[in-house]
C-alpha cells in the first residue's frame, strides 16, 4: 500500500514523499513542528523539507493526495481541561506521531456552521458622530461577514445624539424593543444585515469611565440577547472591537474540533509558550499576573457564556472589574473569564494584534515610518487582524482572500494553556475586583 504525503509551505511549492505506511508506521520518528510566527517581524517562510527517505521500486499509481493528519485526544486528569488539538486544514501539526497516534483520513475536520455563531461588535458614535459605524462595521458586514444568517450579527452602541445619526444616515429601521431601555434597528447592507442595538450605557470616551461604557455594553448585550432568545442555536459567541478583520472561513475551521460545551475562550494575546504577552493593567498582574490581558477580541463557547449571564444578573459583571481594576474591556475580560474557569485557548500565532493596515496595506499615520520597510516587507493577513480602519482597507485585506486565493494557516495546534492556579472564591486575592461583598483591600 502507497501513501503520498505532502507538505504545503508559506509559498505554496509543494513537494511529495511516497512510501509505505506499514514501515512509516514503525519508523516514523522524526518531527516536524514549523509555527508561523507574527511577533515584531515578518514570519520566515519554511521552505519544503523532506520527512522520511524510503527506497522505492514501484511508482505510486495514483497521484499523490494531501491529507490530514488527526492527533487523537487524551482523557484529562480530573479538574483539567481536556487538551483540544485543532488541527488546521491543510497544514497538520507534525508532532507526538507514532502507532497509536496516526490515523489518515481524507475529510477535511468540520467547520462550525455559521448559523451556531452569534457575532457582536462594539463599537461607538459620540466622539466620531457614527464614524466608526459608517468606516468599520458596515464594511465588516459587506466583507468577512457576508453570508452570515440573518438576526447573527450585532453592533452595539451607547445611548447617544452620535449613534443616532449613524443610524439613520445608514438608512436603519426601527424593530421593537429587545427590552426595555434596548432599542433595536435592522441595517440593510450589500453583505450582511446588522442588527444596531442601543444600550442603556455610555457612548463617550471623555470620562474614562469604562464601567459605563464599553464593558456596560458587553454585559448589556449579552444579557440582552440571552433574555430575548437570539443566543439560543449559537454554540459560539464573538466578541471585538469594531477594528478587525477576520477571514471567517478558517476561524470556523479552527473551532470545529473544539467542545463548545466547555469554557473556552480564543485568546489571542498568548501561545505555546504562555498565556499572556500585554500586560497592562497593573492591579490585576497584583492578584494573578499569568491571566491574559489582550481581548481586542476573543470567541466564547456556550460551556463558558452562559456562566457568565449568572454573575452579570448577580451584578457582578464585568463592568464591577472594569471599575475596580481601572480598565477597558481588553485588559479586564481575562480575569472575568477566568473567574468562570475559562480553558484559554491560545491564537496568537494567528493574529496581528495591532495596526494590521500599517503591517499589511503599509499605511503610514501622520509623522511615523511606513512598518512596511526592509528586510521584512509588509506582512501577509492574518486569520484575526486587528486595526483596519477604513472601507478602502476593509475591501483590500478582503481581496486578500477568496477562493481563488490560497491562504495557507500556520502550523500550529491551539491547546488550552494554563493560568497556573483557580478562582478560590472568596479567599482569593482577585475576589475585591470580583464579588460585591469582597471589598477592596
């Protein structure tokens, strides 16, 4: 029996080795892990490399095929969070391969339907009198989320003279009430229909109150939609900045071997080598300073958001943390997760955390260097990338992509990664940012 293995790298020249799968069963020790990484500098592209050499006297007779590779899961200690591999089609992670590991297989891994994702924006108008929504999420809708099903995408908006005009130069109708103080308008677009939701919280920036702005809107939405039954078929719940591009098909991939029914979280400020990179809100490093920080953006299972709707009723939300703790949304949401016992699952190595218009379009701002300077060169996209600000660069990254056009994910497998220690309740030195009767020491 004849197996062609092959490799896809970075430049998509492809290579192929036939050999025998009884003597690669038995011989195969050799390891190949190649993470793409997207940290400060442009990934070095691997180029095709060679596993195995086996001597052959008759040619294969079909053409070789590309195959993944699925690592088969093992049952976790009690009180752990089981291991999910992700293995990303095509490019398998070639590691931990032996008897009782390998298994060829010609099906791609299933995607999550779109119709099991619910998709939240978080956007604003006061200051930018709706520019955001005009500049960010409308184009989101017409780009990396077109062909999502109706009622599943959601911008979220304080109560504001800004988010009104926004809404009716978009040429949005008013639905009833979500709720009470929750107003609601469909907006038509060339892609996807918007669902614009009018929250009872804060649109401005000024007063640095992000208690009552930006974390108000994510415990507004959430609860919200819960009561009126919008998240009751979604298995997945995205949550980000009005700011991102995300090439949708390969994060529907990346969750589809992933348990929805445990509490995980994308996490994309960490990767094999930890949980965290940005590390900003120094209160929080003071009681746990291995919980990540990063959270531009994440995508939150049903085994981890439906805890959370019972602490947001309890008001103790995330806006408690966002008060206590001095911090937006992005620095404060990893210790709300982790208070759930949230498995984060790390995606770092798939994501550009910032300016990906400056890395990747090579946008310059006013009195800085273009990043698009030698050796590196501008960066290629990203599965998330965050910092696209414009329509113009909403429909480039979108170009970018397709079916036309390969995109080629890096070779790494997302496990969950560890906070070192969890939530201990009351006793725990976290609990004064979390829990109403803790207090603040």
């Amino acid at each position: 029996m004849w197996l062609s293995i092959m490799c896809l790298p970075m430049n998509r020249i492809f290579c192929a080795l036939p050999f025998r799968l009884g003597a690669c069963i038995l011989a195969l020790h050799v390891l190949l892990s190649s993470a793409s990484s997207r940290s400060g500098e442009a990934a070095e592209e691997p180029a095709c490399q060679t596993l195995l050499q086996f001597e052959s006297k008759v040619a294969p007779e079909t053409p070789a095929r590309l195959v993944p590779i699925t690592i088969h899961e093992t049952r976790p200690p009690p009180g752990k969070h089981p291991q999910s591999k992700v293995i990303l089609w095509p490019k398998p992670e070639w590691t931990n391969i032996g008897v009782q590991l390998l298994r060829v297989s010609d099906v791609e891994p299933a995607a999550v339907p779109l119709e099991r994702m619910v998709w939240v924006i978080i956007t604003g108008a006061d200051e930018h009198e709706g520019k955001n929504f005009h500049d960010r999420v409308i184009p989101s809708a017409e780009t990396w989320l077109k062909g999502t099903p109706a009622g599943t995408v959601y911008a979220v908006f304080g109560r504001s003279e800004g988010a009104m005009w926004a809404l009716g130069n978009a040429s949005c109708t008013q639905l009833p009430p979500l709720a009470d103080g929750f107003d609601e308008y469909s907006c038509p677009t060339a892609g996807a229909e918007i669902h614009a939701v009018i929250t009872p919280c804060d649109d401005s920036q000024d007063n640095h109150r992000y208690d009552l702005g930006p974390c108000c809107k994510i415990d507004s939405i959430f609860s919200v939609l819960a009561d009126a039954g919008r998240l009751q078929n979604a298995d997945w719940l995205y949550v980000a900045d009005d700011d991102m591009y995300v090439h949708t098909p390969s994060a529907m991939r990346l969750l589809g071997t992933v348990d929805h029914g445990e509490p995980y979280a994308l996490n994309g400020d960490g990767n094999t080598h930890g949980p965290k990179e940005a590390d900003w809100n120094k209160i929080i490093d003071g009681c746990n300073n291995r919980v990540p920080q990063g959270f531009y953006y994440t995508i939150l299972s049903r085994g981890l958001w439906e805890p959370l709707l019972t602490s947001i009723r309890a008001n103790e939300n995330l806006a408690r943390v966002c008060n206590t703790t001095i911090g937006s949304y992005d620095t404060t949401f990893g210790l709300f997760l982790w208070r759930h016992g949230a498995g984060f699952l790390p995606t770092k190595d798939y994501t550009i955390r910032s300016d990906a218009d400056q890395w990747v379009l090579c946008r310059t701002r006013p009195g800085q260097q273009s990043h698009c300077t030698p050796p590196g060169g501008a960066w290629r996209p990203s599965v998330f990338n965050h910092g696209v600000r414009s329509p113009e660069d909403f429909t480039l990254f979108h170009g970018m992509f397709g079916a036309e056009i390969p995109f080629d994910m890096p070779q790494q497998s997302v496990e969950v990664e560890s906070t070192v220690r969890k939530y201990d309740g009351k006793e725990d030195p976290c609990a004064q940012y979390l829990l109403q009767d803790a207090g603040i020491a």
